[in-house]
C-alpha cells in the first residue's frame, strides 16, 4: 500500500487502516515457521513510522496460510503516540488472496477513546478493501473534545457517545461506508445528570458513509422498520436518509411521528434537527393527544383527542428557549375531535402536553353528532378543553326526534362563543330562533351533560328579549318576555323547555296585535322583579309565578273595553290548558291593590280594591276576568263617572266580585266587619253601614243597584240610625228594608230649623221597617212603637 492510500485510509476508518497495513506487511518476505515476538514496522515516504504490528507468536502453514496469535496493531497517523489500535486473540491469513479471518473476538479503540468496535468473526478481503464482522457487533461513537478530522467528529449528531449494535458489521473501503445489518440498534449513552434528549435509532439494515474530504459522519441511511428517537420525539418510516451536511432526516414510505403531545402520519417526513422542525408532506395527518390523567387540569374532562389532516403539517418541536409545541398545516385542513368535525384553509398551534390554543382561519367551520358552526376564526384551547369562535358566529343545535316532537333545530348567532364540554357560553349580539322561541340579549349560556350533550338548562344576560312565535294552529296572540336575566330549565330529554326564571327589569306582554278574525279574546301585560313561567309539552303557558313590584295589566284585544291593573308582591297565573296565553285564574298576595281602568267605550264609574290577598278567575271563552276573590284587610272603592269623586267605599276582611262583559262588576260580597260608606252626594247627606255580610248588585253603568246586608247591620246618615239584622237597600227607590228586630231614629238634619236643637224620632218593635233616606220617611209592619221627641216634619206613611 502507498504512502498515500495509507494517509486517506487513516482520515476515513483508521482502525481499518490498520488492518490493511496488517495484510500488507504480512504479504512481504518473511522467515517460514515459528516466529516469536513477531514485529513488522511500516514507513511513509518521509521515514516517518505509520504502523507497527506485532504478534505474540506467528506460525506459517501450507500454501501461504499464516496463524497469528494475540494480534495488535498501533497506526500513528503522523503522531508520536498510536493513534489507533486493533486487537485481535488470533487470526488466519492467506497470503496468495490477501484475506484473514477469524472466529473469534476483535477489538478496534482510537487511542483517545472516541471510537471502539468490538465483535466477533471477522473476514477481510484485502483486493476488495472490504471488512465484515459477522456476530456481535457493537460501536461506540464519542463526541471529539475538541474539532478535528475524523470519524469522532460528530456535528450535529449526538451530544454524548453512541452505541451501535447489530448482528454484521460490513465495511466497503472503496466507498467509506460501513454497513450494518440485523437487529440495528442505535443509542445515546447519557451521563449522570445529562439534560439533553437522547437519540436513538432502530432499523434492519443501517448504512455511515464517511465523508472524504472533512472526516467524520456524512449521511447515514436506514431501512426496514425505521424507529428514530430523540427525547420524546420518535420518527418511523419503510427508509430514512440523515445528512450531517445540514442535520436533516428524511424519512419515507408509512411514515409516522411522535412528541409528548403529537402524533402523526405521512407520505413523507423531514426532520430538521437544528431547527427542531418536522414536515408532514403528502396525506399529512396529526393527532395532538391529550395528558395523562395526573396531567390533566381539574376541568379537563374529556378524552378525546384532537386530529388534523391537510396536504402538509409543519411541527416546531420544543426546546430548552422554546417549551412550547407549534403546529402549522395549509390547504384544505379538516379536524376532528370525539364526534367533532372542523375545517378551514390553515390551522396553527402552539402550546404545551397539558395546555395550548389551536387556531382555524379561513371559512372556517364546525359540526357534531347534534350540532354544527362556523366563525370568522375558530380556537381549540387545550388546557380547558374549549372550542371557541369569534367574529359573526352561528350555531345550530339539531333536536332528536322524539314521541313527542319531530325534530327541530335552534339557530345561535353572536359576536363569539366558546364550547365545553359541560356548557357553551356566547357573548356579544347573541340572538336564538327555533320553531317555538325567538332571543335575544348580551350573553347566553347553555349548560349541558359533558357525555350526552343534552341540554340541563339555558342562562340569559343582558338586555334579554324572549317571544314565543306565533303558531297557525293556535288562535291565541303570542307573547314577549323582556328581562334582565332568564334561565330556561329544560326537559330532562333537553329537547323542550319547561320553565323560565326571569329576573331584574321585567315586563311580559302580548309579542303582537290581535291575529285577524279574533275578536272578544283578552290580552294581559305583567310586569314584575322576578318571574317563573313554567310551560308544557307545547309549549304553552300552563303556570306564572311573578315576585316583587308587581303590576299586571289585563283587558280585551281590541283594546277598547276597560282593563284591570293589579299590584303585589306575589302572583301566580294559571292558564288555560293547551292555550298559549289565555288566563284562567290569577292568585296575588301581599299588598295587594286591583284597580279598573276606563277603555274607549267605557260607561260609568271605576273600581279600586284593595287587600292582603286575591283570587281572580276568567271567562274561558272571552278571556276577561269573571270572578275575584279578596282577603285579609280588603278596601273597595268606587269612582263617580267624572273619576275624580269617590261614588262607594267598601271594608272588610273578604269580599267577592263578580264580573260582567267589558269588565264592568256586576255584583260584590263581602263577609266580615263590613263597612260599607255612600260617597260625595249632593242632597241627601251620603250614608254609611256596617254588617257582617253583604252583597251588591250594579247595573251596566257600574252604579250601585242593591244592597243586601246581613248581620248587625247598621246604617247612619248624618246623626239618623238604623239597625238589625238584615237590610236591604234599592237604589231605584232609595228605601232601606229593615228585618230582625228593626229600629229606626230619625235625626232632624241641620239647617231645617234655625238656631234651633234637632228633632228625635224613635221608632222600634216593628217586624219590617223601610226608611226612605232621600224622602226622610219611613213605614213599618206589624206593631212597633213610636217615641217622638219634638214635632219633625216627617210624614209617617201607612
């Protein structure tokens, strides 16, 4: 061999070098036999000595066959101390082909330690340049202290020394590369206290081409079941080419890639790994998984990971300056997540095993199993497990069909909203519509099952607006619900609603005008601080619960007969069944006042009252009150005409009313510590009387007709008495009937004699007394007794 094949043969494999310059000086002139402390020194051109090999003892044999025993080569490679050194217990070598073997062990180390190979049975064929070791091959790499030409020198491969195993080991001289085969295993040997993510590589065959020119590794090229690792990042493919030139792997044919928090396949990939950079070409398709269970934040609660396929996905892997992850994918990107399906023209993600937010531009859009969206921009925030969009959003919620209902759609748009898996949340402009309902307001959350996404219940903020939409099948007018805050309780199948709290500012009233063709169907406004509609399986009214600061107004459709106004504290609405908003009976308490107000063909005077507590029914066909029912302190009051003057006022603990047509009373009952009190009267004075019991009758023009009062009645007017146990008053006639023990005294009014005492009349055991109160007479039946104090100018009439 030259001098100068030896030089380039020490800068591309030294330890093969020294095996070449071993079958070298082997082949020249030597003594035949036993030879001792066997030494054979090599020179270059300079007289500089390149190698020395020695040998225990070698023993010629037959057509030029050697056996050399305990085998050691030094290569200096210029230097005054060996550079390389190879071992070997024994070998054969054949001198006419130039090739040694051997069964056993063989040992190769550079002197400074950066490369060892051992194995065992080797084969060299000297005229082919090429090496084999058969069993047991294992290499190790060490990272050169300082740059310098030569294998050890490993830019970019690996931080600390590598371990290459495999079953055969073959080197190709003429093209400086080692091949490797079965049972490929590569791996970085980390010291105690080593931070850095070690590399490893798994394969069936593995090829090192050294470089010619700057030493060291040039491309490595590995086949067969590809497994790269490095940390937690593992790259698996059919075939993988690494370049030491610029620290690329390539890695073709089922490609796969996996990090703490990725997964992924490809028709190609390319790992920079100065870049820490992963490129997903060709079909690319990435899983970002989530943490473990001890890993997952408290409201992290599915486990569903999140996919994503797109033409090509670029991962930035973290590092010691970058923890996070960063995904890239463009062109037509579809995601998916459990039962979710999402796509757009590009998706960007940075974040964290535990934490992170993906992002979706591009039209982007969304669907599940029972829902489906879209945005201006669509996030996936990892960490909460929310999905979120913003800029015009719509959601449709799909309702099952079901026994009861066939199924139906809601429509959400706003400003922005975000997904759980517990509750979905929109904010800004929100506004809802579905066959029965349209909303609207600032902020509007759905609470929902995390595993069946039934909906539990719906929680409205802001300026909330609800109207129950007209149905053709119902004739009655649909209404409008304006609050400050509504939650809506649904079913438990979360198809339908079944009640309405409502709170801050509220007002529910009729959504419309009366539908045409209606006519004699009364409409009611309520207005109150708190509110509960509880609703059917129509979705009609079937009870209302109103709380704090209540008025409610009710009259007819068309408008133009009176309406009542009640106020309380508490009121509760029952409905007709299977109507949308007809009432049929009203329960109010606490400070409670019912007052009738004048519509536009209105006749006679108005009525006030006033109790602790009401029953109010209505008319099923008309839809106007019929009957109220008042208790506890009750307090009645009667308008004149002119709605200025007080015509009747009525106290007691209970009293009844029953109502005629265009909400006029027709009659009123009251019962206990009765005190009825005639108004503002011209002549004669007005009256007053007191029972326990009494009932009155009042005509069309809300004018008192009768009055039949019962238990200790009695009755003033002026300083005029009259009591007993029954009486009953006519209007018409104004007579007042006395029964039960009548008596009667008769006070001469003021002003009939001048400057003279009033004038007394008593009048008593009469079965039946009738005193005219306008005429100031009086009649009675069967005997009674007189007793006059004065003349009086008051006929006795028969």
């Amino acid at each position: 061999m030259s001098s100068l094949a030896a030089q380039k043969g020490f800068r591309r494999w030294g330890w093969v070098t020294a095996l070449t310059l071993l079958l070298s000086l082997a082949a020249q002139e030597r003594p035949m036999g036993r030879v001792k402390n066997f030494a054979v020194p090599d020179y270059d051109a300079q007289n500089r000595r390149r190698a020395v090999l020695f040998g225990e003892e070698a023993i010629s044999g037959t057509n030029g066959l050697w056996n050399i025993h305990k085998l050691r080569i030094e290569s200096y490679a210029g230097q005054t101390n060996p550079a390389w050194v190879v071992e070997a217990p024994a070998c054969l070598y054949h001198d006419p082909t130039r090739r040694a073997w051997s069964d056993g062990p063989l040992t190769a180390a550079s002197s400074e330690g950066q490369l060892s190979v051992t194995g065992r049975g080797f084969d060299w064929r000297q005229s082919e340049q090429r090496l084999v070791i058969s069993n047991e091959v294992r290499t190790i790499l060490r990272p050169a202290k300082s740059p310098q030409p030569g294998l050890t020198n490993m830019p970019g491969l690996a931080r600390h020394d590598l371990e290459l195993t495999a079953n055969v080991l073959e080197f190709d001289g003429q093209r400086s590369a080692a091949h490797y085969r079965g049972e490929v295993h590569v791996r970085e040997l980390l010291p105690q206290g080593a931070t850095n993510p070690p590399v490893g590589l798994d394969c069936e065959e593995l090829t090192i081409f050294l470089s010619t020119n700057r030493g060291g590794v040039d491309v490595i090229e590995a086949r067969g079941r590809v497994i790269f690792t490095q940390g937690t990042t593992q790259l698996e493919g059919e075939q993988a080419r690494y370049s030491a030139t610029n620290n690329v792997i390539v890695v073709e044919g089922g490609s796969k890639w996996t990090t703490d928090s990725l997964t992924g396949q490809a028709e190609r990939l390319r790992f920079d790994r100065n870049r820490g950079e992963v490129l997903a070409e060709g079909s690319a398709l990435a899983r970002l998984h989530e943490a473990s269970d001890s890993q997952k934040p408290a409201k992290q609660t599915s486990t569903n990971a999140l996919e994503l396929a797109a033409p090509a996905v670029m991962v930035v892997l973290p590092s010691s300056n970058r923890p996070m992850t960063t995904l890239m994918a463009t062109g037509k990107v579809a995601l998916s997540r459990g039962d979710l399906r999402a796509g757009g023209e590009s998706l960007s993600f940075t974040g964290t095993s535990t934490s992170g937010v993906a992002r979706i531009e591009g039209a982007p859009w969304w669907r599940t199993s029972n829902a489906e969206g879209k945005a201006g921009e669509l996030y996936w925030d990892r960490g909460t497990n929310v999905f979120s969009g913003r800029g015009g959003g719509q959601v449709t919620l799909r309702r099952a069909v079901t026994a009861q209902a066939s199924p139906e759609s809601l429509v959400i748009q706003s400003d922005e909203y975000d997904l759980a898996d517990d509750q979905a949340v929109f904010r800004g402009h929100v506004k809802t519509e579905d066959p029965q309902w349209r909303m609207e307001g600032g902020t509007l959350r759905l609470i929902q099952n995390a595993r069946t996404r039934e909906v539990h219940s719906i929680v409205w903020e802001g300026g909330v607006v609800a109207e129950q939409r007209s149905r053709p099948e119902a004739p009655e007018i649909p209404w409008r619900l304006q609050c400050t805050g509504l939650t809506v309780e649904m079913t438990p199948d979360g198809q339908r609603a079944s009640r309405l709290v409502a709170t801050g500012k509220i007002q529910l009233e009729p959504a419309q005008g009366p539908k045409p063709g209606v006519t004699n169907r009364a409409v009611w406004k309520l207005q109150c601080e708190r509110l509960t509609l509880n609703l059917n399986l129509q979705q009609a009214l079937e009870n209302v619960v109103a709380e704090k600061s209540i008025y409610l107004e009710t009259g007819s459709a068309d408008g133009r007969a009176p309406v009542w106004a009640l106020t309380g504290e508490r009121l509760e609405l029952d409905m007709v069944q299977g109507r949308t908003n007809q009432v049929e009976r009203i329960r109010v308490e606490r400070q409670v006042t019912l007052r009738q107000a004048a519509g536009a063909n209105h006749r006679g005077g108005l009525w006030h009252l006033a109790a602790q507590r009401a029953d109010i029914r209505f008319n099923p066909t008309t839809g106007e009150p019929s009957e109220a029912q008042a208790d506890g302190g009750v307090h009645a009051v009667q308008l004149h005409s002119n709605l200025t003057q007080v015509a009747w006022t009525l106290t007691a603990d209970s009293a009844r009313l029953w109502l005629g047509p265009s909400n006029r009373v027709d009659r009123l009952q009251a019962r206990r510590s009765v005190r009825v009190e005639q108004g503002f009267t011209t002549n004669p004075p007005p009256w007053q009387m007191q029972c326990e019991q009494v009932d009155l009758t009042f005509s069309a023009t809300n004018t008192l007709q009768t009055l039949d009062a019962r238990q200790n009645v009695v009755i003033t007017q002026g300083a005029s008495r009259a009591t007993g146990e029954a009486g009953f008053y006519n209007a018409a006639t104004e007579n007042f009937e006395l029964r039960g023990q009548p008596t009667l005294l008769l006070v001469e009014e003021k002003g009939v004699r001048t400057n003279q005492t009033p004038r007394r009349l008593e009048i008593e055991g009469a079965e039946v007394l009738v005193w005219n109160r306008a005429e100031r007479t009086f009649r009675g039946r069967g005997q009674f007794r007189i007793r006059p104090e004065g003349a009086m100018n008051m006929p006795r009439k028969p």
